[in-house]
C-alpha cells in the first residue's frame, strides 16, 4: 500500500493514503470550547486589513458549522445542482438532468492515522457520449468530506461544442448565461465571473476586482476533468498526493504559503467563473463557441470543510504518535 509522512511538531506519524464518502461515527475533532480558544490565540483584530486563516470557530471549521454553512449555499447552482447538497441530492439531480451521467468517486488513500476512514473529495461524471466525443458535458462535483457529511461546494461543468456547423454564437451563449445568473462582477479575458458574499450578496465593481486579483492563486481548484484534484487518479480512481491532500494536511491556504488572505475573503464568499473558448471560422462573421467551462463553488463551505477535516487529521495523528512514544519508551529506545 502506498504510504505518505505528516510531520507533526517532532514526531513523526507515517501515513498510508482508499474510498467512498462516509464518515466515521466517532470524531477526533476539537471541542467547541477549544477551537473557541485556538481562534482567539491564533487570529488577529478581524479587520479587511489583516490577513486571516481559516482558522475553527464555532462559525466555522467545525462539522456542525459546515452543515450550518451549506444550508445557506443553495442560492448558487447549475442545471438544478445546488451548492450545498448532500452528495447523495446532487447525483440524482445530475441524473434528472441527464440519465445518461454516472458519477464514480474519486478518493484519498487511507491514512494510517485514520484506519477505515474513507475520504472522497470529489466524484466525475464523464461524458455520456464517451471519451472522444466532442460535443456534450462532463461534471466534477466537489465535496466535503470525513468527518464531515458530504456537502457539494462545487460544480465544474465543461461543455464541448462539437462541429463548427453546431456550434452557438458567443453573444447568444454569454446572453443565455446573464439571463440566469444577472451581470457579471468582473470580467477577464474570455472569462465572466459571478462573487456573492457569505450572505448570498453579489459583490461588484472594484471591490469584486480586488477579490478576484488577491484569491484566484487560492482557489486552485482545476477547470474539472479527470484531474480536478490537481492530478490524475489510478485504476481505482484514487488520488495521491492531491491539493486535496495538501489541504488536508497543510491547512486551507497551503498554496499560498498558509498566510490567509485579507480580512478572510478567500474563504468567505461563492463564485461562479465561465470561462470560454471561441473562434471564428474563415469566410464568416460569425464568432462561435468552441468550448465553455462554468464553475460554480461556495469557498466558505469548501474552507469550513477542509478546517474541519484538518483538524481531524491533525488530532489523530497526535494520538498516533503519543501512542508511538509511548511504546518506544517501553522498549527503552536505541541502546549506545
């Protein structure tokens, strides 16, 4: 079985990385009483000026909490898949939209730490058309998972537009997609994005700029696929040494440094990202889609998840290595 390390203070725990997305019934989590503590410890004034962690609060990073957040995630969906769906709501939705899709779980392997734990961050859904065709969708649908129940905080969408004789016009497609989500809040080159604050709010104008420029390096999930956790997965679909795992190992922010972001902006707001590809072809006027990528995820839910399952981690493995101590103690240690 393929084994990883977590280095954790001095001691050293050897983790093994398998799947499904239950959790277990009993949680190594912190207490409510002691996340309160750490976040008072660790966090600064919160202030848009000072850069936050995401860090368990009895708001935040905590099972409860992330249940509480993905309540208020359903305003922000595509074809009738919601933010903040149970996994189990979210499939049968995709599968109204499309009996043909067959979402399969892509999962972590096991820990050491954690035996029997089955952590799954994600499930695919390919192409009903199959692999090579070039028209149709393919849907990633990100999850949090153990200990947490597996709430959807995101939704990739890529759609392919087949034949030039077949394919929308950008202005008719951009139109379709601003009759159901409004105006965008900021546009970037062949790309519209969509940011809602923790209220479900849409944040505009500068503000929207400033957020988009300081979080898009944090918000490193891909365009979807077979390697949306920043990697492709093996025969059994599971993923090794994945940003999932990163997360879960190094914290929310372990891309950037594990520094936070200002005010906690990156991990308090939703946000819908089309990105599209385009082409005219010779001898006409016309500019058709090629391609359209739309993302649609809820950072708070995704944040509060993997805090929580941090944290998880973080305790088990502290008791696998006072366990290890204790019995290395016993054995009285390397004789010189």
């Amino acid at each position: 079985m393929k084994k990883g390390t977590i280095w954790r203070v001095t001691a050293l725990a050897m983790v093994a990385l398998a799947g499904n997305w239950g959790h277990p019934a009993v949680s190594l989590a912190m207490s409510p009483a002691e996340q309160a503590a750490r976040l008072r410890q660790r966090q600064q004034v919160n202030s848009n000026n000072v850069s936050l962690k995401a860090e368990p609060s009895p708001e935040f990073g905590t099972l409860e909490a992330t249940a509480k957040i993905a309540e208020g995630a359903g305003f922000l969906g595509i074809v009738g898949i919601k933010l903040g769906m149970p996994a189990k709501k979210a499939v049968d939705a995709l599968e109204a939209y499309n009996a043909g899709f067959k979402p399969m779980p892509n999962t972590l392997y096991e820990y050491e730490a954690m035996p029997g734990v089955v952590m799954t961050p994600e499930l695919v859904a390919p192409n009903p058309a199959g692999p090579n065709a070039s028209a149709g969708d393919y849907f990633n649908l990100f999850v949090t998972y153990a200990p947490n129940e597996a709430f959807v905080w995101g939704i990739v969408r890529n759609i392919g537009f087949g034949r030039e004789d077949s394919r929308p016009t950008v202005e008719n497609t951009l139109a379709g997609v601003r009759k159901k989500y409004g105006s965008e809040s900021t546009k970037q080159p062949n790309r519209l994005v969509w940011i809602y604050d923790a209220q479900g709010q849409q944040v505009t104008g500068a503000k929207a700029d400033d957020i988009y420029s300081k979080c898009s390096q944090t918000w490193t999930v891909s365009s979807g696929g077979e390697s949306g956790g920043g990697n492709r997965p093996n025969a059994k679909h599971q993923l090794s040494n994945s940003m999932f795992d990163q997360q879960l190992k190094q914290g929310y922010y372990y891309g950037t440094g594990g520094y936070g972001s200002p005010g906690g902006m990156c991990h308090s707001h939703s946000v819908l990202d089309v990105y599209y590809l385009h082409a005219t072809p010779a001898g006409s006027s016309a500019d058709l889609m090629t391609s359209m990528t739309m993302g649609a995820f809820n950072r708070q839910l995704e944040a509060s998840g993997v805090t929580a399952s941090h944290a998880y981690l973080m305790t088990a493995a502290d008791k696998l290595n006072a366990k290890r101590g204790e019995e290395e103690s016993k054995r009285g240690g390397v004789k010189f």
